[in-house]
C-alpha cells in the first residue's frame, strides 16, 4: 500500500474518532441539561406537588406513588432526582426521592406512570387574565363580559372578598371550584393574607344576588400568586 493511501486511511480513522468523541460529549451534556438533582428540604406539599427552596422556583411534580404522600414529606430533607420538562416553564418531574434517615437516605417514590398536566397553570398565559378592579358594584361593566380574570382580594368562607384601600368590602367572587395546582400555591402564599386570584369565569350573578349578597359572578380558581 502507498505512503498516500495510507495516510488517507489514518485521516479518514482520525476523524471518525473526532466524530464519535462529539457525538459522545454531545450526548453527555443533552443528559446534563435534561436531568438535575436536588438535595434540601420540603417546605410545601399537596397532591403531586412539591417544592423545595433549593430547586430556586421551580416546583416538582410526582407521577407514581410516594410513601405516606408528599404531604408526609413536608419538613423533612430529602434527594430528588428530575426530569427538566421543557414545554413547562416552571416545573420539573421527579424521578426518584429518596428521604433522609439518621445518617443515611432511603428511597419512597420511583416515578411509575406519565405526569397529570390536567390542572398545570403554565406561568405564560398569566397575560390571558384581565386584572380585575372593582370599585363600585353600580359599574357592571367593570366585569360583564369577562371569562378569564385576576383579582387581588382574600379568600373567605369559599369566596374571594374584594375590599378598597381603607379595607372596606366592595364584592365578592364565588369560588365555584380550586384546581389542586392552585390549592398548592395557596400553601406557598400561606404567609400572605391577599394575593392574586385568576379564574375562569363561569357565571355573571343577577342584580338582586349582587345588590343581597354583593357576589358579582361565580368561577373557578386555575392559580394564585404575588403577581
């Protein structure tokens, strides 16, 4: 064989090696960036969520079963191993959680089905809901219309109280139902007494309900938050 033929062999060998190595570092860093570990401590927990101060804003969601539930994990520290989901702004999928014990940990739940996304409020829409203000309940036309809405109030024997500046109130929304991944965040704002409320709007109350109870309409709560 020629001196060129062989060199044309070991440059063509070279660069397979070259290839194959990217492919490789490719891989190992798409691992990197689809899956994260967090070690700390349950701060709150409700159904299939949970969340961790260490996961810096991102909650965690469970498909498959926890031993004694994840509300039993709240206070405790534990490992999580996850899965980053990339259609989800702030949520991420946990693959296994282990509980610590003494001095060591031991495993409670080991992901065993698809995530339930029924109920997810995904943060981008939150520009879908109207900010609600009401200021007098002769103005219906501050609300009428209206399906999908925020308001900042207090939530009261099942009804969101919407009170002025001096905290006199003005109306009320009758809760009609609260999604689980809403009733989660109201255990993360459980130090706020009022915060934002986005509902879907089911039902317009008539002028005798509202001028009797001052309930304007009736909708669902999809989400809480500051914002």
């Amino acid at each position: 064989m020629t001196s060129w033929k062989k060199g044309v062999i070991s440059f063509v060998m070279i660069l397979g090696l070259i290839t194959l190595g990217s492919m490789a570092l490719a891989q190992e860093q798409q691992a990197q960036l689809t899956t994260k570990d967090f070690e700390g401590t349950v701060k709150t927990a409700l159904g299939k969520y949970l969340y961790l101060p260490e996961t810096k804003g991102l909650d965690i969601i469970v498909a498959g079963n926890v031993e004694g539930g994840t509300e039993g994990l709240v206070g405790k520290e534990v490992r999580v191993k996850t899965s980053v989901l990339p259609d989800k702004s702030n949520l991420i999928l946990a693959e296994s959680i282990e509980i610590k014990e003494g001095g060591s940990y031991r495993q409670v739940y080991t992901r065993s089905g698809q995530p339930d996304f029924s109920d997810y409020f995904d943060q981008h829409l939150k520009d879908d809901y109207a900010a609600l203000i009401i200021t007098d309940l002769k103005k219906p036309e501050d609300w009428a219309g209206k399906t999908k809405i925020k308001v900042y109030g207090q939530l009261a024997n099942s009804s969101i109280v919407i009170t002025d500046k001096k905290g006199k109130e003005i109306a009320k929304i009758v809760v009609d139902n609260m999604t689980e991944y809403a009733k989660f965040y109201m255990k993360k704002l459980r130090l706020f007494d009022k915060f934002w409320f986005y509902l879907n709007v089911k039902e317009q109350m008539d002028k005798k309900t509202m001028a009797k109870t001052k309930e304007i309409m009736k909708g669902d709560v999809v989400f809480c938050g500051l914002f």
